[in-house]
C-alpha cells in the first residue's frame, strides 16, 4: 500500500512542476522600449511610515518618467507621526497630499479608494509607502498598457537581510511570484502584490472598486483581480530591466506571522476554482517533506522528497537569475524544507486570527 502512496505522490509532483516549469520558461526579461508615454496616477496609501517614506521619496525622483505624465497622490491615513511633514518637504511639483478622515470603506482599501477617485489619469499604479520602485517603473507600466492589458503587475523583490526570518521571507516571495506569473501564462490569474501594481480606471469604476472586496480588511490586490476575473479583463505582467518594486522583509518572526496571516486570510476568499489548484499545488508540495517522518514505516517514502527538492532547485536555479536573487541549492532545500512546514502554522493562524490595517 505504501509503495502505490508513493507512486501516486511522485506522479503528481512531476506533473505539477513540468507543468509550472513549462510556463516559466516563457518568461524573459523583456528588453524594448516604447516611445508613447501614457498620462499615469500614482497612488500610495500611507498610516505612520516616517522611518520608510524618506527611501521611497529617494526612489521616486529617481524614477525616469516624465515629470508632466505623472502624478503622485499620497493618502494620509490617520497618521499620528511626522508622515506627513516628510512628505510635503520633499517638494514634487507633481505631488498631492489627501486625508482619509472620511473613507467610505474600512482599511487600506478605504484610503486607496479616496485617492482613486482624486486621481486626474486614467492609468492607476499603486505601490506601498515602504516600498522603492525602481528607475523603469512607470515605463514598464505605460509599455504594458499600450499592448492592450486592463490590469499589469510587476515584480516585487523582499530585500534579503542578515537574519534567517528575512531570508526565508525573501525566499517565499519569490515562490508566491512564480505563481503569479506562471498564472498568467496558464490563463488563470488568481493574485499579485499591490505594492507593484496598475490598472485602467475604468477597470476599477467597471468592478464597483472596493466594494466588492470588503470580506478583509487586505484584499486590494488579490480580491480586486478576482473581481477583474469574474468579468474577464486581461491581464498581465511586466518584467522588465529596473522595473521592481522592493519592499524590506520581516524583521521578525512576529512581523513574518502577521503578514503571512493577512495575506492568506485574504486566499480564504478567492474563486473557487483558484482555491481547489493551489491547495493541490501546496498539498502535493507538503506531503513529501511530513513523508520524511514515515521513513521507518517504508523507506520509499523518501522518494517523493528527493524528487520534490531536485526539481525545486532545478527550477528555481533555471530561473533565479531573471527574479534578480542568489540562492544557492543548499539554501532553496534548506529554505523549502522551513516554508512548507510553517505553511499549516500560517494558514491556521489565518482563520482563528483578527483583521486590522496598521
């Protein structure tokens, strides 16, 4: 019986990641360049981030876009710290301030609303306030755009630090974005980042915005593309050079619980066709690193394992180099070992947990 346990798992396990292999291939660092410079509104909601805003105000005038294409529109959510003062010394000319005193809805998605309505463009991105995009940010956008798409992402990198609860924050990034993007080139996109993504406005105004998104307080990001999927809008992604967006990773393991807890709280409320593929996908991905524990009932059971890492770590050093990061073999077994087994911890804590926007 266990032999055909064994079978059955590594049968699946292969399927899924030629599977997965087989859509990462397509992608490539696209190198052109467009000319036409869509009218573009940057959107950035912030509450208390005066250690952050000064790096992000550094990226921002970096950004090689033209001044009079772009606008930046900050949404200030009941911040109690200096937030605001840095921002209104930073002296963009094209840089508005709002307050969030009267958001119709509750959480981030609330302030995100109030700037939506306020921008002047018809293009939408919306980045973080402890993010740094990178120079081609809104060039990649504006070039996506111009193909046609309704709503495009791009890749959003967690700095690596010194400690190992950054590093493996870094590393389940990586592996949540090659999801996202494999998705697209199966024709099922089911989720991005918000803190590199754009969209027509009248995508948004077209889907009621928010409003449709309101079972968390998270959600901007995952439960507005499901709401663009249910009617069909296109959409793509964009990786191009000096596009990211980077973010910092966990400081902590405190930090890293609460941020895996919302982002998978959120997943509870995907369509149920996402939510039945990436439970197979996280299950046949569990099941050999728990199978280690059954070894002294069959030695086969180590089988799926191996098969498991070899393929991870062919995979991810195929493509690691294109996602810009520098994990070694030894580090993505070590690293995958950790993120399968704290996933059960953070899916757990996602149910019995509370929602709030810091």
């Amino acid at each position: 019986m266990f032999d055909a346990i064994v079978i059955i798992l590594i049968s699946l396990i292969i399927v899924a990641n030629l599977i997965l292999l087989k859509s990462l291939i397509k992608i490539s660092i696209d190198e052109k360049t467009d000319s036409n410079k869509l009218k573009i509104s940057v959107v950035i909601a912030f509450k208390n981030e005066e250690k952050n805003l000064p790096f992000l105000l550094k990226s921002i005038l970096l950004i090689d876009y033209p001044i009079n294409d772009y606008e930046i529109i900050f949404i200030n959510d009941n911040s109690n710290d200096e937030s605001e003062k840095i921002i209104s010394q930073s002296g963009f000319k094209n840089l508005r301030v709002i307050s969030a005193k009267d958001k119709k809805l509750q959480g981030k998605k609330g302030a995100l609303e109030i700037g939506i309505r306020n921008a002047n463009y018809e293009i939408i991105a919306i980045t973080d306030a402890d993010c740094q995009p990178q120079s081609n940010w809104l060039n990649s956008i504006s070039n996506k755009f111009s193909e046609g798409y309704d709503l495009v992402f791009g890749y959003s990198p967690l700095l690596e630090g010194n400690t190992f609860i950054s590093k493996i924050s870094s590393y389940e990034n990586l592996r949540n974005f090659l999801l996202y993007f494999a998705s697209v080139e199966l024709g099922f996109p089911f989720g991005a980042t918000a803190r590199s993504l754009a969209f027509k406005k009248k995508v948004y105004e077209y889907v009621n915005g928010y409003n449709n998104t309101t079972e968390t307080l998270s959600g901007d990001d995952d439960l507005f593309i499901r709401e663009c999927v249910k009617q069909n809008f296109k959409i793509g992604y964009f990786l191009t050079p000096n596009s990211l967006v980077f973010s910092k990773s966990s400081k902590s393991f405190s930090d890293y619980f609460n941020r895996k807890k919302r982002h998978l709280k959120t997943s509870h409320y995907y369509l149920l066709r996402h939510k039945l593929l990436l439970g197979y996908w996280y299950l046949i991905n569990l099941l050999p690193i728990l199978f280690i524990f059954m070894i002294p009932l069959s030695t086969s059971f180590i089988i799926p394992f191996l098969i498991k890492i070899l393929l991870d770590v062919f995979i991810l050093v195929k493509i690691k180099n294109i996602f810009k990061h520098n994990f070694t073999a030894l580090q993505i077994i070590f690293y995958e070992i950790f993120y399968q087994l704290l996933l059960p911890i953070n899916f757990i804590n996602s149910i019995f947990s509370r929602d709030k926007w810091n």
